[in-house]
C-alpha cells in the first residue's frame, strides 16, 4: 500500500494492494481518463511530481509506487 496526492488539488488517497492507482484516484473522485486498463495504450499516464516510481511518469492503470507516498498529476 502507498499513498497517492493528486497535486492539482492535493487530495491524499490511499492506495491498497489490491486497488490501481487508477481505481483509487476514481474513487476519490479524480477522472483519470483510461483505456486498455492494462498498461498498453498510454492513456491513463500522469506525471510523478515527487516520490519515487519506475520513471518520470505512471501508467495508473499497472503501475505502483516505490516510495511511501508519490505525488502525481496531469
Ligand atoms: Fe491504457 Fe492505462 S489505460 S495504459
């Protein structure tokens, strides 16, 4: 689990295992456009502003982060 900030607004949601980041920015009521949900197409890419992932940016869909917490926005 981790926590994910939505930096345009700084909303904080937690991010279980068993949820995406995707999933759970929805839940929190963030529209994060997706496609494939399956990391493949590109569409649900956001920019990690702080924190650590894999790269500069995450496919919302598949990917976790490294660190406690990330930042990520549009
Ligand atoms: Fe296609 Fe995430 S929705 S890569």
């Amino acid at each position: 689990p981790f926590t994910a900030v939505w930096a345009p607004t700084g909303l904080r949601v937690e991010v279980p295992a068993h949820l995406s980041l995707l999933d759970a920015l929805r839940r929190g009521g963030v529209p994060v456009e997706s496609s494939c949900e399956a990391g493949v197409c590109g569409t649900c890419r956001l920019a990690v502003l702080d924190g650590e992932a894999e790269h500069d940016s995450v496919l919302a869909c598949v990917s976790r982060a490294a660190s406690p917490q990330i930042v990520v926005g549009p």
